[in-house]
C-alpha cells in the first residue's frame, strides 16, 4: 500500500530544475509547456517556483537589515562631523 505512494516520487537531476527554472522565469515559459517539456509534474515546477521566492524575499530581508544597520552607522558619523563643526575654533 504505502509502495504505491512512493513510486510517483523520483529524484530530479539538479540541472533539469536549473533549467526549468531559467525557461519559467527568464523566458518566460508557461508551467506547463515546461512541464511536458521536461517531464515533470507542474505542481513540482510550482513548488521551487515557490522556494525561489520565499529564498529571495529572506535575502531581501537581510540586505534590507543590513542596509538599516549601515545607515545607523552613517548617521551617527554624521552626527559626530556636524558636532566636530559647530565646536568653536581657535
């Protein structure tokens, strides 16, 4: 019972995704011509199309944290020029 259930499941050759991915997303393939193109199931294309964004919306998360922290840095250097002069000389 539980052996037909697995039998659907095959492993894809990493190359095959990358490729399906640039044809989805570069030029803009539809799901399914990808999907009879390189045999396999839509849902599967679907679900790294998925990955792949959630992945970038993290990446967009951390640069934007980092971008946060270095205007922090930035703005406290400013800081620290305008008081430099506005000091009194002499």
């Amino acid at each position: 019972m539980g052996d037909s259930v697995m039998s659907n499941f095959r492993v894809i050759d990493p190359e095959i995704k990358t490729q399906v991915l640039e044809d989805v997303r570069s030029s803009g393939m539809k799901v399914s011509e990808a999907a009879v193109k390189y045999g396999v199931d839509p849902r599967t294309i679907y679900g790294w199309l998925k990955k792949c964004v959630a992945g970038s919306e993290r990446n967009l998360i951390l640069e934007n944290n980092r971008f946060k922290k270095e205007n922090e840095q930035l703005y406290n250097l400013l800081g620290r020029a305008m008081v430099e002069l506005k000091r009194p000389k002499g």
